[in-house]
C-alpha cells in the first residue's frame, strides 16, 4: 500500500488544506479569521476581560475564568458582516455576482422553510427587557459613569415614515406559570441619575449561577461592602501629599486579597484532589468489577465447553458399547431372519419394549390411559369416601404412654435405673466445674505469719594493691566535684527562672533612659531604609517587566515549535495506524482465505468419504441381494428334493398300504374300524362329560354372586331415588325463598 503524506490544518477538511513544499504549509481558517478579529478588537481596546468569581481560576472550556463585553464604540458598519464566509457561501456570492453580470444566466431561486411565526417558533421573536447593568463589573475597579447619547440616522424622505427596530408584544398562554417559566421572573424597574443602588451589583448572579445565594455569594457581597468602604477611605488622586499613604494601602489591599486568592486555589486543589480519588477509587472498583463479570463469564464458558465435551464423550462412549455388543452377539457377521416367535416371547425385545432412537416413541399420549376416578379426584367424592369410612380412621385416639418401671417386683432398682442415675451425677458434676466462678481472695482478718527469703551470700572482694587503690579514691573525688557543681549550676538556673520576671522589669527601667534618645536615630534610619526599599522595588520591578516580555517571547516560540511538532507527531502517529490498519487487514484476508482453503479442504474430504460411503452401500446391497438369491435358490431346490423324496416315500406306503388291503380279512377290517372309534369318539365323549360336571359345580358360585350384586345394585338405586328427592325439595325451597324476598323488596 502508498501512504500519502499531506500536511493540514486540524480543524479543516482534507480539500481546504494546500500540500506544497513547506510540509507545514497551512492555509486560513475559520480559526485564523477569529482570531483576527479578536486581535484587532484587542488592539482598538473594543473588549473587556470581567473575571467570573466563581470560576477565577479554571482551566476548563466549559468553565472560563473570565467574560467578554463588546464597547459600544463600532467602526465597521452595521451594514457589513463579519462573519467567516464558508465554501458554500463563497460559492453563492459568486453565481450571484454572475447573474448581474451575465442576464442570459439564471440564478436557482432559494426555498425558505415556513418560521412559523405564529406557531411553535413564536417564542423565538419576542425580546427580554432591557437590563442597564449588563457588564459585570470587576470588585477592585471602580468606573466613571459615562452617559452616551444614541446616534440616529437622519431621515430620508418624511414620505416613508420610520419603522422602529423593536416593539413590545403581549401574549397570553393557557398555562401556568410555575409550568412553563425556568427561571423566576425579574421586573423592569429604572435608575435615578447619579445613584448606584448596592443590589443593582448582583445583578451578573442569575438562578442557578449565584441564586439562591449560599455561603459563598454572601462571604463575596460582604468582601464587596468591605472594598466599597475601603474605597471611600482612599485619599483622593489630586491630593498628592497623600499619594504614598494611598500606595502603601493599595499595596496591602493587594497582599490581601493575593492572600485570600492562594487560600481559594488551594480550597479548589483540595476539592478537585478529594473528586479525583473518589473518581479513581470509582475507576479501580469498575475495573475489578468488570474483570470480575470476564472471569465469571470465561469461566461459565469454559465449564458450559466441559460439561458438554463430557456428554459427547459419554454419549460416544455408550454407542460404540452398544455397537461392541451387537458385534459380539455375532461374531462370524451371519445373515439371520428375523424370529417372530422370539421377539413375541422375550418382553424385552423391540415390540413389547421399543428405543426411541430407532423413531418409536411408546409414551406419547399416555394420559390417555390414565384411569380417573370419581372419589379421589373430585372434592364431593373425597367426602363421599369418608363418609363410608369408620371412625377410627378419621378420629384416631392416641393412648398416653405407660410410666418407665425402674423397679423390679421385690423393690430394688434395676441395674440399666442405676446407670442412668450415676450417668446424671456425673454430667451435673461437669457442668458445676465447669460453670464454677472463681470467688475473689477474702482480707485476712487475723496476722499471718510470712516466711522470710533466705540472705544473699556475701559478695567476694578483689584484694588490689595500694597504686590502684589511689587511683581508685582520686577518681571516685573527681566524680563527686562534678556532681557538686552540678548541683550548684541546677539551684542556680531554678532561681534565674523563678525571678526572671523581676529581671526583666529591671532592664527595661535602664533601657527606657535610653530610648528617647535613640527614637530620633531610628525614625531617621526607618525613613531611609523606606527610600532604599522603594527605589530597589521600582527597579526590581522594571528589570521584572523587561524580564516577563523575554520570558513571553521566548515561551511564545516555543509553544509554537511545540505545537508544530505535536501536529507533525500526530500526524506521524496517524499514517503509523494507517499503515497497522492495513496491515491487519491484510492479515484477517490471509486468514480468511486460509479458512476457505481449509472449508474447501474438508469438503472435499466429506465428499471423498460420501462417495466411498456409497460405494459401500453399492457393493453391500449387491452382495445382499446375490445372498438372497442364493438363499431363494437353495430354498427352492430343497423344497423340489423334499417333494420329490415325499412323493416317493408316498408310492411307496401305497404299495405297501395297497398290498395289506389285498391281504387284509374281515376279522382284521373290523378290528381296525373299533380302533379308529375308541381313538376318535370315545375322548370326545369323555370331555364333553366333563364340561358338564364343571358347569354344574360352578352354577351355585354364580347364582350366589348374581344375588349379590343385585342386592347392592337395588340398595344403591334407593339411596339415589332419595338424595334426588331430598335435593329436589332443597330446590324448590330456595327458590321459594328467593321469589319471597323479591316480592318483599318490590
């Protein structure tokens, strides 16, 4: 990729900016005109700086430290604008100079929006009153009040009368105040000449910005009261043996209000100090939480991953086991038919039980087969049912239990009494020593005798010769005139501070002898020490200017550079991200493409599988069905052998049937005709006898419990006829009852 480098102003588009051989080559702005202006409404002195109290010192945008009010005094007419022409008002102006010029040209004419003058814009063109005290004046300044005449035009012609600028217009709304007003209302009101009233100086504090006022606007009106009066005790400027006196008070006003001001800043640091830990305490909390919701989410995730990798693994796990089984069932991979009989026979098979992998799903619809009953669903027949039963059930009766016997027949206790006793003595011991408080030590009321400690042995002595015994005393004495004087020094420095108050009245009884002569020495000195100071200030001061112009050029051009060089740096920084941004691009087509190749890849391979699949299924189903037909072939050849062999087997036993029905004699006929009678009637006569015997055993249990149940049946259909006629009757009477009431009540 080619990066071109083009060098532009910040604030203006790409086709304003002129890339030439100078890469800092910028063109005029929006920007550059206003700062023009400014400059040359600076110049002419057209602006005033009011400092804002409340925002003196800050740095923020939205927050300045100061207010700009335009002179009255204008030399550019009215007529002409000043403001910043754009690309498209350029553009206007010259197609209009055009169509002056050329008359063939023709102009697209302008379509304005409807105002709405009179619709949801009326608000916009009506003015507010007129407030004299518009500027916010400084506290330490005070300002003549000038009066200036308003210049007006000469009139034209007296035929086209004057239109005046501005007009008063009432309206009238359907609402209330309090609903439609932000903030509260300020009556007109007038001035007398040459009168200043103290509350027309609030009139810069608006609602929301000083109103209602708080502790701060009313520590400020009392600073402003405090520099009024301190003003009006300022020596006059034409006066000027009282020139100095007046220095000297503005000096100390200055230091004073230097003073308040440090103290506010470092108020303001304070305050901005404390938000900004509270904003990074905030910060730190967020962060954590944040981090905390990643992790929890990554870590849901990740089991989520985990618990569904385990359920593919098991799922996995239990088909190729199933898949193991059946192989196992059949080992030499044989074709079987299927045993009808089999599955009939083993309820564990696919008809009684069948999988629902394989499609059948056995337990749809099996609320159908749910058997409903009348007494234990519905309320009428749980009563129903408890009505028919005893009472023993619905009113158990709890027996008090018998008292432990602990003693046998001849009146001594039983051994398990005994260990139960011992048991309680034994726990109730514990806990007494265990709860046990310690009672404090009771006064002797008798003397008691105290053993006295056994004496030290005596401490061994060094025997030393008579030399160091000397040295030995003359140390020892040294020691003791030391502490001596010591102690003198101590008794002497105690009665020092006791009457030191004595003291000092005594210097300065000898020191008031001397002062009168050295008050005139010293005013003379002070007087010239002020000389020497005020001209070392005057100096400092100039050399301070000179020094602060240096200081402003030398900061000017180099805050120039440095912002040329945060432009050049930025620039830089972008064509850098420029240039990272194609580059992962070019990386995310790489690995897009890369993961095409790979879907195509593994398509590819799908499709390779699919098609040995099919080549699979192709070979098994010929190999299948060249099976059957070898299966069918066999069939049909054993079934035309067995035919063949039964129908041979038949010629023969009619051969031999044919060749004893020649041989066989009367004797032997009638011998087998009784045979095939007792084999063929004689059982069913048998079994037919037996039936009747059974039916005849079973017909007094059946007439017995036909009795039965028509007894209960008729009982029950009485006890029905009855509860119908009594819930009749119940009817009836109510809605008697109910017709009685209405005829009441009409």
């Amino acid at each position: 990729m080619i990066f071109c480098t083009v060098r532009a102003a910040p604030d203006l588009p790409p086709e304003l900016s002129t890339p030439g051989l100078d890469p800092l080559f910028i063109v005029s702005s929006e920007k550059d005109h206003t700062q023009a202006n400014i400059q040359a409404n600076l110049i002419r002195n057209r602006l005033r700086k009011v400092p804002r109290f409340r925002t003196m010192f800050s740095n923020l945008i939205h927050y300045p430290r100061y207010s700009l009010y335009w002179s009255k005094a204008d030399p550019v007419p009215p007529f002409i604008r000043q403001e910043w022409k754009r690309h498209e008002e350029k553009h206007r102006e010259a197609l209009w100079h055009l169509a002056i010029t050329d008359t063939s040209f023709q102009m697209a004419k302008e379509v304005y929006a409807d105002p709405e003058v009179t619709g949801k814009n009326r608000y916009k063109y009506f003015e507010r009153p007129f407030l004299p005290f518009h500027q916010q004046m400084p506290l330490n300044v005070v300002f003549a009040v000038t009066k200036t005449e308003p210049y007006t035009f000469p009139t034209t012609s007296a035929k086209y009368p004057s239109i005046p600028s501005k007009c008063t217009v009432g309206t009238q709304t359907d609402y209330r105040d309090a609903e439609v007003q932000t903030d509260p209302y300020s009556p007109e009101y007038v001035v007398c000449q040459e009168s200043i009233p103290e509350l027309l100086t609030l009139a810069t504090l608006t609602w929301g910005r000083g109103l209602p006022a708080g502790q701060a606007e009313v520590e400020m009106i009392e600073r402003a009261r405090e520099k009024r009066a301190w003003e009006a005790t300022l020596p006059c400027l034409s006066d000027t043996s009282q020139f100095e006196k007046r220095r000297r008070m503005m000096n100390a006003m200055e230091r004073k209000e230097w003073a308040f001001r440090e103290q506010e800043i470092e108020k303001l640091q304070e305050i901005r100090l404390e938000v900004l830990k509270e904003l990074l305490k905030k910060r730190d909390e967020n962060q954590n939480e944040v981090n905390m919701k990643h992790l929890n989410a990554q870590w849901s995730k990740l089991q989520e991953a985990k618990e569904a990798k385990l359920a593919q693994i098991q799922h996995r796990h239990v088909s190729a086991i199933r898949k193991l089984v059946g192989k196992g069932k059949n080992i030499e991979g044989k074709l079987e038919r299927r045993n009808i009989i089999k599955d009939y026979s083993d309820y564990a098979s696919q008809v009684y039980g069948p999988l629902s992998r394989l499609g059948r799903f056995p337990d749809n619809n099996s609320e159908d087969f749910v058997v409903k009953n009348h007494y234990l669903n519905t309320y009428e027949g749980l009563v129903e049912l408890e009505s028919c039963l005893p009472d023993f059930v619905t009113q158990p009766r709890i027996r008090p239990p018998k008292p432990k016997v602990t003693t046998t027949k001849a009146g001594f206790l039983k051994r398990a009494a005994r260990m139960e006793h011992e048991l309680a003595e034994v726990h109730k011991a514990i806990l007494d020593k265990k709860n046990k408080v310690l009672e404090p030590k009771k006064l002797l009321r008798f003397l008691q005798r105290k053993s006295l400690p056994q004496p030290r042995l005596p401490t061994p002595t060094l025997e030393m010769s008579s030399i160091e015994e000397e040295d030995i005393e003359m140390a020892v004495i040294y020691l003791q005139k030391l502490l001596r004087g010591r102690v003198v020094q101590n008794t002497m420095f105690e009665g020092k501070e006791k009457r030191l108050e004595l003291i000092q009245e005594l210097r300065t009884s000898h020191a008031l002898q001397e002062d009168d002569r050295l008050k005139k020495a010293e005013k003379q000195l002070t007087l010239a020490l002020q000389r020497q100071r005020n001209l070392h200030e005057h100096k400092v001061s100039l050399v301070e200017n000179h020094l602060a112009g240096l200081e402003g050029r030398v900061l000017a051009d180099m805050f120039d550079f440095l912002s040329k060089e945060l432009v050049r740096l930025q620039e830089e920084r972008r064509i850098h991200a420029f240039a990272m941004l194609a580059e992962r691009q070019r990386r995310m087509r790489e690995a897009e493409e890369s993961g095409r190749r790979q879907v195509e890849q593994r398509r590819l391979r799908e499709e390779d599988q699919i098609f040995k699949e099919v080549v699979k299924v192709h070979q098994s189903t010929v190999t299948s069905y060249l099976e059957d037909i070898i299966l069918n072939t066999e069939e049909n050849t054993a079934e035309e052998q067995a035919r063949a062999e039964i129908e041979k087997m038949a010629e023969e036993i009619n051969d031999i049937a044919y060749e004893m029905e020649s041989r066989r004699t009367q004797l032997q006929s009638e011998e087998i005709v009784a045979e095939l009678v007792y084999s063929f009637l004689i059982p069913e006569v048998q079994k037919d006898f037996v039936k009747e015997k059974v039916r005849n055993a079973q017909q007094k249990h059946i007439l017995a419990a036909h009795q039965i149940i028509h007894r209960h049946t008729e009982a029950m259909l009485k006890k029905n006829f009855v509860e119908q006629q009594q819930d009749e009757v119940s009817d009836t009477d109510q809605l008697l009852e109910e017709e009685t009431q209405n005829e009441k009540n009409n």
